[in-house]
C-alpha cells in the first residue's frame, strides 16, 4: 500500500486517514493533501489507485 504525507500531490484517486479511517478524494492532480478533517493526521493511504488513462 501507498502511504502519502501532507503537502504531497498524488494525484487523482481516493485517500484514507491512517488514524481514523477517513475517505476523501483527490479531483485536481494539482491538489495537495491537507491534514485529516476529522483528526488532522497526516498520513494518508491510497485505496484507489491512480488511473493515468483518466488524465
Ligand atoms: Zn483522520
């Protein structure tokens, strides 16, 4: 599995908070990972992989 940090830039694809289990997704590859909403982790797994035939 793929762990990210903030400031990061994975590029498109879903994410979860390591801590809490948190989902968000990622919908511009120019976006960087900011802390968890919920508990302001900053580490981050990749559950859905990204599709560079989508970009
Ligand atoms: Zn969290």
């Amino acid at each position: 599995m793929v762990v990210h940090n903030c400031d990061d830039k994975p590029g498109i694809g879903s994410y979860q908070c390591n801590s809490c289990g948190n989902v968000i997704d990622i919908i511009d590859p120019n976006s960087a990972l900011e802390p968890c909403p919920s508990c302001f982790s900053c580490i981050w797994n990749t559950i859905k992989p990204i599709d560079k035939n989508m970009i």
